[in-house]
C-alpha cells in the first residue's frame, strides 16, 4: 500500500471515528424530547426543501433504507407532522412536506440540537478550522475531486 493510500485511510478512520463519537454523544443529549434522533433526522431534511421531496430524494439524504423510511414517514404523519401531497410537477407523484406542528417542533428540538453542536463541535475546532471541515466535507458529498476543483480553478 503506498504511503498516500496509508494517509487516506488513516484519514478516513479518523472522520469515522469522530462521527461515531459525536453521534453518540448527540444521541445521549436530554434534547430530543418526543423525538427520535432518526426521527428528528428525516423532519430536519424536509425543513430544508420548502415545496416538499419525494420519498426517493429523501432516501438519498438519510441514513435509512427505503423500506424503513416509508415506516418512519407513516409514523411521523399519523402523528401529524408529515404530510404526502401530490406533485403539482407530476400528478402521479408524492411529495412529502412538513405540517405546521412538524415545523414548530423540528425548529423546537432543532434549537436544542443547535446547541448541542455548537458546544461539541464549535469549542473543539477554530473559526478557521469549522470553515475548513464545511469545505472537506461539502467536496466530500459532492463527490468532487482535487482534479475537478483544479480544472474548475483553471477555466
């Protein structure tokens, strides 16, 4: 294994481990109140798509797999805090939205949670360093690479 496959794994292990551990953490905060964290999880993801997401965009952003999410969504709009709608771009399509009340308590624990990561994450790492793990990480989601943003830089 060459030396920089070593430092790219090493890496890689790093940002697991440092998931998992604040994960953890997160998930033993008293802030979830009626919520789940996984339920807070799928609220929190239709909060940030105004005109609502199908069942398939919202697969692609949790942690979930398709059959248990269908599940969650049931459960989350039996109790009022999600509804299906249909897609005025497509009419044979669902979209999945937020109720009034899911909105109030996303933004309640959400508050909480806020704060919970600040004080994890924002009193370990400087104004600089939280600014350069948002850009590692948002290249990392995106799929991009040290190439792409190259080329990009050079057009």
């Amino acid at each position: 294994m060459s030396e920089r496959a070593r430092r790219t794994n090493a890496a890689w292990e790093a940002l697991l481990r440092a998931q998992v551990t604040l994960i953890r953490q997160f998930a033993a905060d008293d802030i979830w109140g009626e919520l789940s964290m996984r339920e807070y999880d799928v609220l929190y993801t239709v909060s940030k798509n105004r005109g609502g997401m199908r069942l398939s965009e919202l697969n692609r952003a949790v942690l979930l797999s398709q059959p248990a999410l269908s599940r969650l969504v049931d459960r989350l709009a039996e109790r009022g805090l999600l509804e299906r709608r249909p897609d005025p771009a497509d009419g044979r399509g669902v979209l999945v939205h937020l109720t009034d009340e899911g909105r109030r308590l996303q933004r309640r624990v959400g508050g909480r949670h806020a704060i919970a990561v600040d004080t994890a994450v924002g009193s370990a790492l400087t104004d600089e360093e939280l600014t350069t793990l948002q850009n590692l990480c948002d290249r990392l989601a995106a799929g991009r690479t040290d190439a792409d943003d190259t080329e990009r830089r050079n057009r």
